[in-house]
C-alpha cells in the first residue's frame, strides 16, 4: 500500500523567503518598457497573420519593430553608463 502525501515544495512554492528581491524588482520595472515594446510588435504581428497585410499593417509592425530597437539600445547605453560609472 502507497502512502499518498503532500509534496512539500508545492505546498511552500511561495514562501515569502521565495520573493523576488529589490534588485530583482528594479531590473524587472527598468526592462518594463521593452516588454510593453515587444508586446506591441507581437500584436502588430498577430494582425498580420489572419489577413493580407495591407501598407498600414506592414507601416504599424515596421514602428513597433523600431520601437523595441530604440527601447533595447536605450537599456544598453544605460547599462554601459552604469558598469563604466558614468558618462565621461
């Protein structure tokens, strides 16, 4: 016979010791706007996918393609500023 028993880790899977730190909420609230950028782009995609993509779709996922590139470098400079200690 089987004994059947809780699963201990399922059971404390959000323990508060499992939060995520301040740090970790930091990184996560300044990658925000990529996510937003990358969330806009997939939507203008998914447009495209159940239709003939006219001029004004192909127009909206070219910006939002463009908008997630200037996102991503504007967190790359901020991260170059940040391991060089600053602008010179």
């Amino acid at each position: 016979m089987e004994h059947i028993v809780t699963v201990q880790d399922a059971v404390t899977a959000f323990a508060p010791w499992m939060e995520p730190t301040e740090a970790e909420l930091d990184v996560i609230e300044q990658e925000a706007p990529l996510v937003a950028a990358e969330l806009d782009l997939l939507d203008a995609q998914i447009i495209t996918l159940d239709r003939i993509p006219n001029e004004l779709d192909a127009r909206r996922v070219r910006r939002a393609h463009r908008k997630v590139l200037a996102v991503r470098t504007e967190l790359a400079n901020k991260a170059a500023v940040t391991e060089t200690g600053g602008a010179a």
